[in-house]
C-alpha cells in the first residue's frame, strides 16, 4: 500500500479517471500554473514542461487543456 501527501496553499487539486481525464473546479480567471504528477514517472517533463509545470490562460466559463500524450515507454520503470 503507497500514500502520498501534497501540501498546496490552495484547495484546487484533481485525481485523473480510469480514462486519464480530470476536472477543476471553480478556478479564478488570470494566468495560472499548474503541474503534472504521476506516481510512476514524478513530474511529468513533456515538451516545454519543467518539472510538470505549465501556464494556461483561465477565463471565465468553461476551459479546455488539450489532449496531452505520453509515450508509454514513460511508464516502463
């Protein structure tokens, strides 16, 4: 059995579906950071992410990150 424990100074967090796809909720509008973890791989380093870190634009309403595809020999640790 494995835990893991993330400290963040905000609430806003997601745990991916069986299918990869997840949802946050209830973000505020500007420019924000975000970044990608798995447990096998950490931080998910693709294109120009450092450390699983990338900025996206939030507007008000519904917002999409494109599709984000990992080469499945990340996985073969």
């Amino acid at each position: 059995m494995k835990a893991y424990i993330v400290v963040r100074s905000n609430p806003y967090v997601a745990i991916s579906a069986a299918d990869g796809t997840f949802k946050l909720e209830n973000l505020p509008s500007g420019q924000l950071e975000f970044q990608a973890w798995h447990e096998k791989v950490g931080y998910l380093a693709v294109g120009k992410w450092k450390k699983g870190r990338f900025k996206m634009k939030i507007k008000a309403g519904e917002n999409k990150l494109k599709p984000v595809k990992l080469k499945p020999s990340l996985f073969k640790k």
